[in-house]
C-alpha cells in the first residue's frame, strides 16, 4: 500500500470515529434536553421529544453539513424562543443544550463552510444571543455587545484552525509532490549518464571501425578498385552515424569533457574500486571468481556503477557495518554486495534515496536486472545479474581472487 493509501484510510478511520463521537454527543444532549424541558419551557408532554430534538440533533450534522445544521438550530431557536413561552423561574429564551448545540455548530462552520457563510453565522448569531437573551439597562447594553464579541472570538478561533490545517495540507501536498520531483529527477539524471558512459562507449567503437575501413585498402594486399570503394562507403556511412550520435547524445554531457579526454570504468576496475572504499575507511571484503578483462565495455561499466553504488549506499545507510562482495562469473555475471547493521546512525539521503532506481535503470540498458531488500539479521543485500553479451565469453578461462 502506498502512502497516499495508507493516508487515505487513516483519513476514513478517523471519520468514522469522529461520526461515532458526534452520534454520542448528540444523543447525551438529547437525554439531557428531553427531561428538562419542562422545567425551562411550557410545552406539552406530546411536544417535548420534537423540541428537544431541535436542540440537540442539529449538532450530528456538525461533519456531514455545518451549515445546515447551524440554520437548523438558529431557526428553531429563534422560533422557540418567539413561540414557547419560558417557565417563570427560568429567564432563558431557549435550553442550555441549544446553546451548546448552536456555539459548537457555529464553531463547525468556521472551520468548513465559505467566507460569506461564515460572516452570515456569526451575524445572524449574534443578533439572535443580542436580542433574545435577557439583559435590562447596563446588563442589556452589555449582552448586545459582549454576545457579538464572544461570538466573534469563537469564529476567529475556528478561522485560525481552519488556516493551520490547511497549511499543513498544503505542506504535505507539497512534500509528496517534491518527493516524486526528485525520484523523477533522480531517474532522468541516471538515464543521462548511462547515455553518456554509452555514448563514450559507442563512440569509441565507431572511430575504430573508420579507422578501420580508411586503413584497410593500406594493410590488406590486393586490394580491388572495387573493395577499395566498399571500404570507403564503410569509412563514409560510420562517419556519418559517429557524428550523428554524437550530436543526439553528446549534449547529455554536462561535465564539459570530451568523451576521448575520459575514460570510463571496465569490470576489471571493480577491484580497484574495492581498494578505495577500503582505503577510505570502509571496512568491505570481497570474492571475484571469474576472469574480469575480457568482459564486453557496456556490461563492465554498468557492473562498475551498480558496485559504486551499492558500496555507497553500504557506507551510507549502515555506517561502520562491514560489507562483503562477491563477483561471480558464469553464464551471467553475478554481484552481491551485502552489508550487516550499521554500528552509527544513518545518515539521510541527500538525493533523495533513489540510488536504487539508478541501479535498476543501468541493469536494464544491458539486459540484466537488480533486486535490493533488507536481510534477517537487519542488515541489506543488493544482488545484480547482467548478461554477458559475448558468446567468446562462455570460454574464457576463469581464476579466483580474493581479499579478506
């Protein structure tokens, strides 16, 4: 499952419970408005469960509808307390529990609904609180302006939620949609620098293969006036592929170098790569069971990244945990680069983490593939197969080196 998923369900499970909440608010109100009403109001024992039900229920809608249930419960308020006259001892116009009912719902609708929604709420309220509760003298002229106020703090707090919990969507809306930037990025970037090792590679061939087909009519004797001209059309049509693959992908370098100015990695450099890493002070040893010169440049330089990588991700994730690499030759050529837990914390990923997709990307431009995953006892394996592409290979002698 995924984390919009994952996000998505716990926004249901939460949902659920808060209408599970809200249902058993609603329903403690109306056990606490039904019995009391004849004690605030002068209503029919047949009329009470519908006029507590004004005051309690609007509040369920609190999720589903704020709004509504705000107009609901203002509307009955403002009809119970012009309609139903009030008991003698009591000088409230309606039930506490509508009160309650109509703050909290007035609060919900500064939390959901429109600006002009809610600027109607907080008049309309404050006019009803203004001038239905009692007050005479200084004490009305105190009601008429201490409801409004109250009642303005109460919208300006919902407001102030309302703003925070959007930021904070919008910074986690933000985050994923960087995260997704950088994996795409990440991608594209290792995508570049295979064309590019494969533009070195290709490049180099090609010039070979002019050289090649301008010598020949000069090294082979007996050379006919019409071979001579097969060898010039060769010579002419390789030019012309060289240059045209050079202005495809020889923009992609971004390191201002000419591709004959650098070299790049063969399988046999692996080991010295080994050496670095230990020189550099991570603690790895490794297996080579196989002949490594003789294996083709492409499938070589893409052996080189992916162990790059891999150690780098070693040192990165797991540091001062040793790592152990073993290099197999056989009818496919066979990495395992496996580290245990790191004895220091990790340290975060400064491109993001997709090292493991730069790897994929290069297994699969030569055939192979790549798998990577955590191990039993904590630590992480990546394992890579890539294909020898020469049927000479199957042939080559093989040796073993090893370092411990």
């Amino acid at each position: 499952m995924n984390r919009r998923s994952s996000a998505r369900a716990r926004r249901l499970d939460a949902r659920t419970w808060f209408d599970l909440g809200t249902l058993l608010v609603g329903l403690i109100l109306y056990a606490v408005a039904w019995p009391t009403l004849h004690l605030t109001h002068a209503v029919p024992p047949a009329a009470q469960p519908f006029i507590a039900a004004l005051a309690a229920f609007p509040v369920l809608l609190v999720r589903i509808n704020p709004a509504l249930g705000w107009a609901i419960s203002a509307g009955s308020a403002l009809v119970i307390s012009l309609a139903i006259p009030h008991q003698p001892d009591n000088e409230l116009p309606f039930q506490v529990v509508h009160v309650l009912s109509l703050l909290v719902l007035l609060f919900a609708v500064a939390l959901r609904a429109p600006g002009q929604i809610v600027a109607l709420a907080w008049g309309a309220t404050a006019l009803l609180f203004a001038t239905a509760m009692p007050g005479e003298g200084d004490a009305f002229a105190n009601a008429a302006w201490g409801w409004p106020i109250a009642l303005a703090a109460l919208v300006l707090f919902g407001l102030l939620i309302r703003w925070l919990a959007l930021s904070r969507r919008q910074l986690v809306r933000q985050e994923e949609e960087n995260e997704l930037e950088r994996a795409r990025r990440t991608i594209l970037e290792e995508k570049a620098r295979i064309a590019r090792d494969l533009h070195d590679v290709v490049a180099h061939h090609m010039s070979l293969v002019v050289v090649q087909a301008q010598t020949a009519p000069y090294r082979v004797e007996g050379v006919t006036p019409a071979a001579r001209a097969e060898f010039e059309s060769i010579g002419a049509t390789a030019r012309e592929a060289l240059n045209e693959i050079r202005g495809m992908l020889g923009v992609l370098r971004s390191d201002g170098q000419l591709p004959e100015h650098a070299p790049q990695p063969k399988a046999a450099d692996v080991v010295g790569l080994f050496e670095g890493a230990r020189r550099a002070g991570v603690d790895v040893t490794w297996t080579v069971d196989g002949a490594l010169d003789t294996i083709p440049e492409t499938t070589g330089l893409a052996l080189y990244r992916i162990a790059q990588e891999s150690l780098s991700n070693a040192s990165r994730h797991a540091p001062g945990a040793p790592v152990h690499v073993r290099l197999v030759r056989g009818a496919d050529l066979l990495l395992t680069v496996g580290n245990g837990p790191g004895a220091a914390p990790a340290r975060p990923a400064a491109n993001g983490g997709h090292g493991i997709a730069g790897m994929q990307a290069r297994a699969v431009a030569v055939g192979g593939e790549v798998s990577a995953g955590p191990r039993d006892d904590g630590g992480f394996e990546v394992r890579a197969r890539l294909p020898l592409a020469l049927p000479s290979d199957a042939a080559a002698p093989t040796h073993a080196a090893s370092a411990r």
